[in-house]
C-alpha cells in the first residue's frame, strides 16, 4: 500500500505517525505552511485522510481532494469532519468509538471529584506552605449526588455506572427515552438541569448540540450546580459559564474542553472552584495506541476492499 497517500493532518500521536509511514505514502499536512498549495500539489496522490478532534476534514478540504476515498478519523468526535459533504462525495468515514470510552468517563469523574472536593486547590494550599496557618475550607459531598448525564450514548453510559458506584441517583436527557433503561429521564435539558447537582455534557456536538447548555440551563441548575463537559467546548456557551461562574450562580465547573482550544478564558483561572484540563480525556498511552490501530484497521481495511471496522459514513 506504499503508494496510497494518507494525508495526515497534525502531528497528534508520533506512534501512529509511524504505523502510517511504514504502510502508506504518507503527506504531513501540518509541515508546509501553504495548506492549499500543499493539498493542489499532491491532491491527486492522497486517497485518504487522518484527521483528528482539532483538525478534522472540512469541505473545503474535501473539494480539494479529487481521489479522497476515507477519512479515518483519530477521535469519537466527527464534528470536524464534514460529513454530509462525505455523504455527497461518497466518502467513506471511521471514527475510533469504543477503545476511548473507559478514559474519557474515567476522567469525568475524576474531574467531579476535583471540582467536589477542592483537589486542586488542596494540592496548591498544601505546596504553598498555607497549611501551616490552618486547615483547608470544607468541600461539597459527591456520594449520592445526582448526576443529570446530556446524552446517554456510549461514554454517557460509562459515566453513568461509574457515578451509580459512588451511590448517586442517575438522570439523563437525550432527543428520546432510551429503552430498557432505569435512570430517570427528563424530555429536555432545563428539567434536567433543575433536577440534578451535577451536570455532564457527554453528547456529540452537532448545530442542534451547539450551546446546548446556555444561560437558562444554567440558571436551572443553579447556586450550588456544577457543570462537567468532557464533550465539546461549543457546547457551553462559555460567555455565560463564565459569568455565572465569576457572579457565583454556579458552585463550580470542571472543563476538558473550551469553545476556541487552547485559547482558555483567563477569567476562569483565578477560581477555585474550577478546573482546567487540556481536552486530555482520551489522553493516555494504552488508549491513544488503541485508536491509532484501529485508525489503520479502518484504512487497511478500505483499501483491501474488507468491512470497514467502524464505519459512520
Ligand atoms: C480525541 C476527542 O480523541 O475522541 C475525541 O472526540 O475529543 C479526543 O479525545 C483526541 O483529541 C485526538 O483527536
């Protein structure tokens, strides 16, 4: 397959960047600084792209790239691909589901009980010497909590179970009931938000999902509510995230993601009661290897003329 071209567009895993190199002829979007000359140049080479959840594969990309057959994107999240154009070009197009669940619910908790329990705070109070002059404030209880999940899909499931083992009652919105499901479910996000203390974002982004929490929503959850998003920054509306969170209407927020990545608004940095991580959820080793072997499973597949592994278009 050496003579297949791969566009791939940022430099996100050097492990898979390798893997693609020893199988395909691989184009590094990411080194030429003319990104149209770049893809004019080769546009009839490139048969496939490698995007991920910051650079994905826009329209114009795709007008660009007469011989496109797949992108294999490296991330669950296909909101930076364009998919309808996909659809239209009979594009194919993979995500890598399943492998990044464990991680990104994983990190949903943790970031519950960060935000919770003051962790961060408590690590900074310790490290700058204030605990000699007295103990920590108290914090706010997570077990038994209710937890309102936005979107019961995969990862919303694992936060679901993993939050029922610290005992909290479970609710959930999603466009319609899930079937054969216990957790309490409200038909939209302002009813959940004014039933639950902690709210989780874990649905795809999408132009209905699009500031899916904004200013009534939080309102609903109030004083004493905190927001979880390990979904998409554009979720929030961060504009009123970060005035509740600075006038107090909100208790707290723990955030992975944010409307213009890296760019964090430094309102928010001053606060205890928030933390800030750099959209890490899938971010360690054994998983990041997991999606960028099926991103190549899904390629090699395409091109031997298999079933795609996991298929969206
Ligand atoms: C990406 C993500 O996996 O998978 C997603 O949708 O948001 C991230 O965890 C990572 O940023 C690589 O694109």
């Amino acid at each position: 397959m050496e003579t297949i071209g791969v566009l791939m567009t940022s430099p996100i895993s050097a492990y898979l960047e390798e893997e693609l190199d020893k199988r395909f002829k691989l184009f590094r979007f990411w080194e030429s600084p003319e990104k149209k000359e770049f893809l004019n140049k080769n546009s009839l080479s490139i048969r496939a792209v490698v995007g991920n959840a910051s650079v994905g594969c826009d329209a114009a990309m795709i007008d660009l790239l007469p011989k496109l057959e797949i992108v294999s994107n490296f991330s669950v999240g296909l909101d930076k691909v364009d998919l309808v154009k996909c659809k239209e070009r009979g594009v194919r197009v993979t995500n890598t589901p399943d492998v990044l669940t464990d991680d990104v619910a994983d990190l949903a908790l943790a970031l519950i009980l960060a935000v919770l329990r003051g962790i961060c705070a408590c690590d900074r109070y310790v490290r700058g010497g204030s605990w000699i002059k007295g103990d920590f404030k108290l914090t706010t209880k997570f077990s038994g909590k209710t937890v309102g999940i936005l979107g019961l899909g995969r990862i919303g499931s694992g936060i679901a179970k993993r939050a029922e083992a610290f005992g909290c009652p479970i609710s959930y919105y999603s466009r319609s009931k899930k079937p054969n499901i216990n957790y309490k479910y409200y038909p939209s996000v302002v009813e959940l938000a004014a039933n639950c203390d902690i709210l989780v974002v874990a649905c795809p982004l999408t132009e209905e999902t699009r500031h899916i929490v904004n200013r009534e929503v939080i309102d609903a959850l109030g004083p004493k509510g905190v927001i979880i998003n390990i979904g998409r920054g554009p979720h929030v509306d961060e504009a009123e995230l970060v005035s509740a969170l600075v006038e107090g209407r909100l208790a707290g927020a723990g955030l992975d993601v944010f409307e213009h990545e890296p760019h964090v608004p430094e309102q928010l940095f001053d606060l205890e009661n928030v933390v800030l991580l750099p959209h890490v959820g899938s971010g360690t080793v054994e998983t990041r290897k997991d999606m960028a072997d099926l991103v190549i499973r899904n390629l090699e597949a395409h091109f031997l003329n298999k079933p795609l592994i996991t298929p969206v278009v």
